[in-house]
C-alpha cells in the first residue's frame, strides 16, 4: 500500500486543479467533450484528464435508509502527466471525506476493483490496477462506485461510460510525450 501513498502525494496537485477546473463555469482548459466524458488539458505542469460526473448517486446510512447528504463534486477521472509518471491514473472523488482506512468498490459490467482512500480522493494501489480498470472502462456501459463517509454515510454513485474510450485516448494523444 506504500506505492498508493507517492501516487496520490504526485496526484493531489493534478486533482486539485483537475476540481478547480470543472468548478469553473466557463473553463477556458477543455479541449473536448465526447458523450458524456470531457477533456482537459493544462501546459504548466503538463497534464490531461478525462473527467465524468455521476448520473445517479443513493446516500444511504448503514441500515440502508436513504439519507439527504451535502456533497461537493462527485468525480471519476483519468490522468495523464508525464512529468509525475502518470499515465492514464484512475481517480475518484466522492465530494466529502471518506472513511479513514476505508476502500472504494469500483465496479464495472460485473467486475470489482478496490480503490484506496485519503481524504476526498481515492486511487487503484498501482499502475498495473489502473491499466485493469481502464480496460474495463473502456469495455463497459457503467461504473459504479461505493464508499463510506468519514460520518458514516453510504455513498453509491453511478457513472456512465459513453464517450470514456475516446476521452482517454483524446487525454493520452495531447500528453504523448
């Protein structure tokens, strides 16, 4: 689990403006919308990402009884920043605080991944997991991601993955280094 803790160290910065950037209303870095994926590209650092919103999301608490929650920006995205060796890096996040010490259950079409948590961000443990998931990503019509809140809140957030294959290799093509 070492491995996870440099890679979201390299990534906080790239997620931080990945958030800033789609909060921005009229951003000036998306170079491409396919479906329902869009793609950013920033020159300094070099970075490019694909990025999603959720199309349904349940908040329930630990009996399964719905719960209205407040949530900030539900994301799933993919990076590409050859300066930080991220190529085609699988993030998530939920839009509050998970758990602590808590994984997210990333599955697609039937197939389940586990992502580590730190703070609001979560992560694959390794490229080889990344590469695994974007396969599947790029095969399916979903993703559904489950997590836990540092209050307790059950999270199940729904995203679809049209448009997600040619996102990533739009993302990949501008960062080709």
């Amino acid at each position: 689990m070492g491995s996870f803790f440099v890679r979201a160290a390299a990534g906080l910065t790239m997620l931080a403006a990945a958030t800033m950037a789609m909060a921005q209303e009229d951003s000036t870095n998306q170079v491409n919308a396919v479906t329902d994926w869009s793609v950013f590209e920033e020159k300094d650092p070099r970075q490019c990402w694909a990025v999603t919103t959720y199309k349904e999301s349940l908040n329930t608490d630990a009996q399964g009884v719905a719960k209205s929650v407040t949530r900030g920006e539900i994301l799933l995205m993919v990076f590409f920043r050859p300066d930080a060796g991220a190529d085609g890096q699988v993030a998530f996040t939920g839009g509050y605080p998970f758990a602590p010490g808590s994984t997210v259950s990333f599955e697609v079409d039937g197939s389940t991944y586990e992502l580590f948590t730190e703070g609001e961000w979560a992560w694959p443990a390794s490229p080889q997991d990344d590469a695994k998931i974007v396969t599947s990503m790029k095969r399916g019509a979903n993703a559904v991601l489950t997590a836990r809140s540092s209050r307790g809140t059950i999270t199940k957030d729904t995203f679809s993955l049209l448009g997600f294959t040619a996102a990533y290799e739009d993302a990949d093509k501008r960062c080709d280094s």
